[in-house]
C-alpha cells in the first residue's frame, strides 16, 4: 500500500477507537445522572454526598405562615382575641408553632393541669405519695373541673409562689400564677404547650427535664385528662380523629366587668396516627357557645396546618 494511504488508514482505525470511547463514556454518564440538560456543569462543589446546584428541592413553607393563613377564616372580629400554638410530636420537626404567640390570657380552668402538676413536682421532691385527699382532689378537679379541689389544691402548692417556682423548671416562661385566684393566673398559648410537652412527650419528643416529672406523674396526669366527663368533651377534643383516644382541659369564665367570656382549651389528641398537642386561648367572647364554636374551629385549623409539614423521625 501507499505510504500516504498506509498513514490515512492508521487515522481512521485511531479516529474510530476515540469515537467508540466517546460513546462509552457518554453513556455510563447518562446510566449514573440520567440525560445532561444542556449548559449544566459539573462542579467541585457537587462532588458524591453533595447536592449538585441547583437541583435542590423547593424549601417548604414557613409553618408559622401556614398556621396564620389557615386561620384567616377562622380570626374573630370587634374584640374578640385569639392565640393557638401547635405540636406535632410524631414529626422529626419539633419547634412549638404558634400564632399571638406573645399574647397572655387569663387561663381559667386549664390551670388546673398547671397545679396537679405542681403538686406533683413537689411531692417528688419530698419522696411522697400524694395523699388520699390530694388524690380525691386531683380527680375532681380535671375530671369534673370542681373549683372547690382547685382552691384546695392552690392552697397545698403554695399558691402563685408555688405555680411560678414549678413552671419554672418545667420551662413556661410567660406564665404568671394569679394573684389572688388560680383562674386569673394568666398564661400564653406557647406557654400551655410546653406544659403539655412536659407530660405527654416521651423519647426523642421530650425536652430535657433533669427535674421535671416523672413517667408516674406523667402518667397521672394523662389518665385524669383523659376521664373528662362527657359534658366537658368539646374544645381541641373536636380536631381528633373519629374514635380515637384524646387529653383535654377546658377552661370557661365570664369576666364581670364585661360580661364576655374566657374559652380556652388544651390537650393532646390524635389525628391520622400523629399525636398532636394543641393549645386554643381567647377572650371577649360574646356567649360561652361562640367561644366553643371559635376554639374549634381554630384546632381543626391548626391540626391542618401542621399535618402539612409533618415529617417522619429519621431512621
């Protein structure tokens, strides 16, 4: 063969091997990253773990926005006032998400938890069993909500010095016991859900409490939410799924001065297998049944909000 015709065929033999590992190359690309857009670049910073720019999913929304839109429908008007906070305690996320978070209302009858709680802090500390008339006065005063064992119970815990030094420990930072009476301690909704989170949070939902409650006292005070009577199952008890298990506290007052009424209610209750702690507080209500209708409807809001941004515990 001729000598240029010798060297052209060398360069085709070399020109098709490159072609062929071209191809190869291009193609063991496509199987690891799929098809290239075009323009994309490869760059240090998208090396293996690393999330390449700009394929990153969309952020989810703020809960706090979802939270204050879902209740847009819900918000009073003239002089009602609301606030609710929310915890999804199955939910790897667990920030309290609150709306009028820095907002206090008197609390009524849910301080009745705050002081079962108390005194079962301070009987721990003392390395005590509650006594059979503490017992008999707790039960009475969740479960039917009786004034009569609340008052005898402020009077055991040391009244409002008692209720603060407790909630101390306990984390509530925006919550005052009352004055002269355990109904006008006044509290946040935020606050109200770390109180819930107190008792009902176990594992890796739990807030690190050196000094809190024990699982007996939680378990107590659980039990007692748990046996409200039946004329008293309204409030964040109507957000939970049909039949399934809820804790609640209610809490009603009609202010003297004005005639509108306090309806707050708090609890724990389960909605498509996540547990939920809610807490609804609202004042200047004009009849006791509107504050119902509106707490109601603020914990199903709520409920809704937050199961859109539950995500499971990592495994």
């Amino acid at each position: 063969m001729h000598p240029i015709h010798d060297l052209l065929a060398h360069t085709l033999r070399v020109c098709a091997v490159c072609a062929a590992t071209a191809v190869v190359v291009s193609l063991a690309a496509c199987s690891a990253t799929g098809t290239p857009h075009a323009h994309e670049t490869q760059t240090p910073s998208a090396r293996a773990g690393a999330p390449a720019r700009g394929l990153a999913a969309p952020p989810r929304e703020n809960l706090r926005a979802t939270l204050a839109r879902a209740l847009r429908p819900v918000l009073p008007d003239g002089d009602t006032r609301l606030a609710v906070a929310v915890l999804d305690l199955d939910s790897a996320n667990q920030r309290i998400t609150s709306y009028g978070e820095d907002t206090t209302f008197v609390t009524a009858s849910i301080s009745k938890v705050n002081i079962l709680a108390t005194l079962l802090l301070q009987a721990q500390d003392e390395g005590r069993e509650l006594t059979y008339p503490e017992r008999m006065y707790a039960e009475g005063m969740i479960r039917t909500s009786d004034n009569a064992a609340a008052d005898a119970l402020w009077r055991v815990i040391g009244k409002a010095e008692g209720l603060d030094a407790a909630n101390e420990r306990l984390g509530l930072s925006s919550t005052q016991g009352g004055p002269s009476s355990w109904g006008l301690t006044r509290t946040t909704a935020t606050d109200q859900v770390k109180l819930l989170r107190a008792v009902f949070a176990e594992g890796r939902s739990a807030p690190p409490a050196p000094r809190g409650l024990t699982q007996a006292s939680r378990a107590a005070i659980g039990n007692l939410m748990g046996g409200i009577t039946d004329d008293q199952d309204w409030g964040v008890s109507a957000a939970r799924s049909p039949g399934s298990r809820w804790a609640l506290k209610n809490g009603w007052l009609q202010r003297n001065t004005t005639a509108l009424w306090v309806i707050n209610s708090v609890g724990q209750v389960r909605v498509h297998g996540h547990r939920y702690l809610v807490s609804v507080l609202s004042d200047g209500n004009p009849t006791m049944e509107s504050g119902i209708s509106l707490v109601e409807r603020a914990a199903r809001a709520a409920i809704g909000a937050a199961s859109t941004h539950a995500r499971p515990w990592p495994e």
